[in-house]
C-alpha cells in the first residue's frame, strides 16, 4: 500500500512576512499573561510559608524581589524600570533590524521580550517582582534563586541565544 502526500502549497512571501511579527508578538504576549496569570494564581492560593510541589525538591515559595538578576543586583527601583525599558526597546529594535528568518534568534528575542514586559509589569505595580518556583534540598537549603516564568522566560533565551551564538544558522546555498 502506498502513502498519499498531500501537497502543502507555499505561503506567499506577503503573507509569510506578515506572520513573522505576529508571531513574535503573539510568543511575548502568551509569555506575559502566562506570567502575570501564575504570579496573580500563587498570590491568592499559596500561603506566605510556601507549598510542596515535590517534596525535596520543588515547592512555590511566594517572595517579592524588589533587587534585580535573582536578588543579586542591588540598586533603587527606578533604575530596574529604566533597565527594563530600554532593554524592551532593544529587544524589539533588535528582532525588527535583524534576521527574522532566524526562528531560533527570533524566538529568544520573544521570550526575552515577554519576560522583561512581564517583570516590568510587577516594578510598576508594586514596586518588585513576585518571584515563586524555590528548588530546594531536602533540608529546604535553596538551590537556585526563587524565580518566576517572566525569568525562566528570559533564561530561555539567554541559552537560546548562546546557542546560536556558537552554532550560527547556515546559511543556505546559493541558486545555480
């Protein structure tokens, strides 16, 4: 018996064009309600002591970060506005001026974009980030940094742009 294949025709180059932003937008924006969505869910269903997600190892543990890069940067509130801001502004000038047919690039861009909107998004709001995901020891000894998905957004996209860094798109061949 043989398998039919069905023909996908080709996306116009208008169309393709147009969908490349919409996507990334739309990667950012999922990024950002997800984020504020989960941050707004712990702060109503998770006592300040914490949950047990999985015992030894993962619990939601509410915090609020009014530092920066995981309580390790210190400075006054306004200077992670600031920093938010422009980096916001980088990242969209960024995705606009570079490589859109580079979805790897693009994709980290987005997550990066969304994270940094949705981090913002608490400075403004109350003054600091509501950071929750504690992975732990047994003993309750912290890992990591207590985190939230805007950061886990953000990491993605460092790793995501590491990698491209080191392994660079091919481009393809050129038409004979």
């Amino acid at each position: 018996r043989r398998s039919r294949r069905h023909h996908v025709p080709e996306v116009p180059e208008p169309l393709r064009s147009l969908m490349r932003p919409v996507t990334f937008y739309l990667i950012a924006a999922v990024l950002v309600i997800t984020d504020q969505m989960s941050k707004w869910s712990v702060s109503r269903s998770v006592p300040p002591s914490g949950r047990s997600i999985i015992p030894g190892v993962f619990s939601l543990m509410p915090t609020h970060n009014a530092e920066g890069a995981f309580n390790i940067v210190q400075a006054p509130g306004w200077v992670f506005v600031i920093v938010a801001v422009v980096a916001i502004l980088a990242l969209v000038m960024a995705y606009h001026m570079g490589q859109r047919d580079d979805t790897v690039l693009c994709g980290a861009l987005a997550l990066a974009l969304g994270g940094a909107i949705g981090n913002l998004i608490d400075r403004a709001l109350y003054g600091y980030v509501r950071d929750f995901f504690q992975i732990h020891d047994f003993s309750g000894r912290t890992l990591w940094p207590i985190f939230n998905i805007a950061d886990a957004g953000i990491t993605v996209a460092i790793i995501l742009i590491a990698y491209r860094a080191i392994w660079p798109k091919a481009n393809p061949a050129p038409s004979a």
